[in-house]
C-alpha cells in the first residue's frame, strides 16, 4: 500500500498510533514523552503543544520493525528483503497537480519559532534542532539532485546551522563555494517514512536519484512541485517546507547536540538563511528524538541492508546481518552457515573496511538468533576465545560524530563466535511440537496468567 503522505500514513495505522492530549512544552517535554514511549513500539501524536494552538507534533513513526514494514506494505518478517528488492528499483517523481504544502506561505521569515514548535531534545543541547528534515539541493557543477537527512540549530530569526558532514549535499556545498556562489536548499518535513528511509539510503556521486529511490519504496511516485523562492524542487504532500540558502564561506559554532552517539557532538558548520517557511493549515510537524530506535530502523535499513548485500557479493554463506540498536551503527551481528573459520576472519576485515562507521562485529552461525541480544552474548560466551578468535584493525578511518575517535581515526575489532565441530557446541532446543502448544496455552491467558 502506499502513503501518499505522513497523514495518510498514521490514519493507516490504526492501533499502531498513541494519541496524547496532554499539555507538553516543546523544550523538552515532547521529546521525553517520545523516548519514554519507544517501547511501545508505536506511533504516537502529541495533540497540545505549549504555545502552539491547534499544532501537532507525530513521533516514533519508526519505533520498530512492525511500523517500518507497515511503511513499506511488507511483511514484518520479510522486511529486509522487501527493502532491498525496492531500492533496487526506480519509480521517477511526477509533477504535482496541486500543492497542499502550498497553503500558507510566509516570505523572508523573522521569527520561524514562532511558527513552528520546534523541538528541545536533551538537557545540554545548545538550541531546539530539527533532526528529521529532509534537505533538498542541487549540485551546482553537474545538476544533479541530491537529499539527506542533516541536522539543522536554530540560531534566532530565519538562521540555522546545518552540518553537511555527508555527500551528496556536502560536495554540493564545495561546488557551490569553489564558485563563489550560495547553495539553494529545501527542508522539507513531515513526509510519510517511505520518503524518510530514502532521503539516508547511501549512493555514489553519479545517482541515482534518491526520489526515484523514493518512489520505489513506497510503491508510487513521489509527487513534486517547484519551490517559491529556490529554483528546487520539493514534495508536494509534504506538511512543511523552509526554503533558502546556504552562504558560501560562512561558518559559524554549532552544537553543542545530543547526538545518535547517545553523546554531545559541537562542531563549526555552515548557515542557512531561510526566503521562506510554507506549510499546510493544519501542519503536523515531526520528530525523531537522537539515540532512539527511530534512528536504529532507519540506520539498519539504510546501513545494515547496503552492507549485508555489498557482504553478500563478496563472500559466501552470509545469511543475515543486523545493526545493534542504541549503537548508531557501530556495532554489527552477521550470521553465517557452513563458514570455515578462514572466511569467518576474511568476512570481518570485509565488514569493518566497507562500512567506515562500524567499529565492532560479531560473527555467529545461523542457530543464533541475531536480534535477540541474549543469544548473541551467549555464542559470545560459549564459542569465542579472545587469543584465538579476536580481530584487530588499527589505523582505520574514524566516523565524525564519534568521540572517541582521535583525529579522524581508531581501531575497529571483529569477534568470531562461530561454533566449533564438535557435538558439545549444539544449541539445546525444545521440541517444535511442544513449543506450539505452549504458544497456544499463553495466547489464551490474561496479563494475570489465569485463563481467558
């Protein structure tokens, strides 16, 4: 099914959405209540925003794999597969017929606080941060589109920093400068998550085009519509949109922010300057609260099934990879059957040189069960052993929001907890037959254990 846009997306899920009417103060409050709710594994919209009659706020749209493959219209246990087949894919954008983010238009903004509830994450954080905007530009020296997910601080009046770390926008931004010229960019907020998971899908230089990506996973094409003030183009459905430039040259201090890491990260970074601010009448303005499990579906979606298909083109018997939540990538879990313990080794040093996020990586054999943490520490625990199984990389390329990496680079380490050959590493089991039993008893009984 797909979801022309995030309103259509949260009146799908039905259950699947917690409703709050209490008062919440955007400066904190919001984004407390979210995190308190993750395990809920629910959406959830906040309908009383201090300061800001008659706004809504929509968070955990991707607390869990469930609302993820709902996103998607797949099968929660198919996920994975259902997104690489899809991002494969291309399904070109098409040009609107109207433009309901359109509705309301302030040109040269003063106040943009005044006009959006935006959002205080964490005690030390510098400014309120928009940390869920998909940023729209265009490559000055080829004409290529381009969009990411980038932080932006609000620094008063019609300003935010913005840290373009990433490509494709940060070598927009070069090209832009080594001309002398501003970058035009385009916020767009509160889009349906199909939309969401594309705008971090990583890509070359040369494409493709992340809106066709876009397309592809939400089974339509995105529909877009010129920008006001930017010669950009934007999503149509989307609630809202800011609209401006980013300044050659112009660097100033941004952060410090609770960052992914579960760490505060500040760093110099580039300004933009907003010619405008449009949005539908009733706009539900989005969240993604730093170091949630929103940010570990869409990092394991984006990373994790890149990393797992690049994986499987390199070595074989690799069944299954998985990111660790709360890690911001950093650590990984990869199945394997039948793997000699020399390609076990050879899939580590694949692992950690392709993706220069991941820091850590745990091989296991296909019996482990490697999104239950509980049975990863236990092959950990029974079938690792640090003098033989440890892998070690130095000198390796650091990630830029990770503290502990000094200038740019650190170690990285790999652990193979595969079994050996031997009856004595079998993995005790219950019988299928008497776990369906079993299963059927507890799905008849109440929360108190007494029968239904």
């Amino acid at each position: 099914m797909a979801y022309p846009d995030l309103r259509a997306f949260l009146e799908g899920l039905g259950d699947d959405v917690i409703r709050v009417d209490a008062p919440l103060n955007p400066r904190f409050e919001v984004a407390a209540l979210l995190a308190e709710m993750q395990a809920s594994g629910r959406a959830v919209v906040c309908d009383n925003i201090k300061g800001y009659p008659g706004r809504r706020v929509a968070g955990n749209l991707l607390a869990s794999r469930r609302l993820a493959a709902r996103a998607l219209g797949a099968d929660e246990g198919k996920l994975v597969d259902t997104y690489v087949a899809r991002s494969a894919q291309r399904v070109p954008p098409v040009r609107a017929t109207a433009a309901p983010v359109h509705a309301v238009v302030h040109r040269a903004p003063c106040d943009v606080a005044a006009l959006l509830p935006l959002l205080t994450h964490y005690e030390k954080d510098a400014a309120p941060f928009l940390t869920c905007g998909v940023v729209l530009a265009r490559d000055p020296a080829t004409g290529q589109r381009g969009m990411g997910i980038h932080r932006m601080m609000y620094k008063g009046g019609n300003r935010f920093g913005i840290l373009l770390a990433n490509p494709p926008l940060s070598q927009f931004l070069a090209n832009a400068e080594s001309r002398g010229e501003p970058l035009e960019v385009a916020v767009a907020l509160g889009v349906e998550p199909a939309l969401l998971m594309a705008a971090v899908v990583k890509v070359g230089p040369l494409g493709p085009d992340k809106m066709e990506i876009a397309g592809a996973l939400r089974g339509a094409p995105v529909e877009l519509v010129r920008g006001l003030t930017v010669d950009l183009d934007i999503p149509a459905r989307a609630e809202v949109v800011l609209e401006g430039h980013v300044f050659p040259g112009v660097r100033e201090p941004e952060g410090p922010f609770g960052e992914n890491t579960g760490c505060y990260f500040s760093n110099t970074s580039p300004v933009v300057e907003l010619s405008a601010v449009c949005h539908r009448e009733d706009f539900i303005f989005p969240a993604l609260v730093p170091w949630t499990a929103d940010v570990d579906t869409l990092l394991s979606l984006a990373g994790g099934a890149e990393l797992l298909g690049q994986l499987k083109s390199l070595a074989r018997g690799i069944v299954d990879l998985e990111l660790v939540p709360g890690t911001s990538s950093f650590a990984g879990v990869i199945a394997v059957r039948h793997c000699p313990s020399h390609e076990v080794r050879r899939i580590i040093h694949l692992a950690l040189t392709l993706d220069k996020r991941l820091k850590s990586v745990t091989v296991v054999d296909d019996d482990v069960d490697i999104r239950n943490p509980r049975e990863v520490a236990w092959a950990l625990a029974t079938r690792f052993q640090a003098a033989r199984d440890l892998v070690v990389l130095d000198g390796m390329e650091g990630y830029v929001i990770d503290p502990s990496s000094a200038a740019g680079t650190g170690s990285k380490m790999g652990f193979d907890a595969t079994r050996g050959s031997g009856p004595e590493f079998d993995k005790i089991a219950i019988p299928l037959e008497a776990v369906a039993v079993a299963r059927s008893v507890v799905a008849n009984l109440d929360w108190r254990g007494t029968k239904v």
